[in-house]
C-alpha cells in the first residue's frame, strides 16, 4: 500500500453532483431571482423533507436564498428566489 499526502485543492470536491439530487442541483444552478420557479413532483413525505435539506445545504454553500413551496394535494413542491 502506497499512502501519500497531498494538498486538499487537488482534490476533486464535486461529490454533490454524485447524489441522488443530481437533477436538483441542475435545476437550482439555472433559475434566477424574479424568474421561472423548479417544480419538483414527489410521492412519499419524507422525501419533501431530505429535499429541503438539500437546497438548505446548497443556500449556504453557494450564499443564495432559494425558498420553498409546497402544495400538498397536487404532491408537488416549488423552489424559487424571490
């Protein structure tokens, strides 16, 4: 086993776009302050909640202030920035 150190800006930090929110991620990098909102259909409630998480995580990557909406009949939420 060869073990080495290396400097951390050599390594590869894009292990978001490896995640099962990969299309989500996309989607956030496109829309813009006053414009076109992400409209995300989900199926179990529990994933609503992983999925605020995540773009809670990629506002304070990214210094952005993404919101959410979320209409409970249509199983439909909405990511926008005001």
């Amino acid at each position: 086993m060869d073990i080495q150190y290396v400097k951390k800006d050599m390594v590869d930090k894009k292990g978001r776009r490896a995640s099962r929110y990969k299309e989500l991620y996309d989607a956030l990098d496109q829309i813009e302050p006053g414009g076109k909102a992400v409209e995300v259909t989900y199926d179990e409630g529990d994933l609503i909640n992983s999925m605020r998480v995540a773009v809670y995580q990629y506002n304070k990557r990214y210094g952005v202030n993404i919101k959410s909406v979320n209409d409970v009949k249509e199983k439909k939420i909405f990511f926008f920035i005001d």
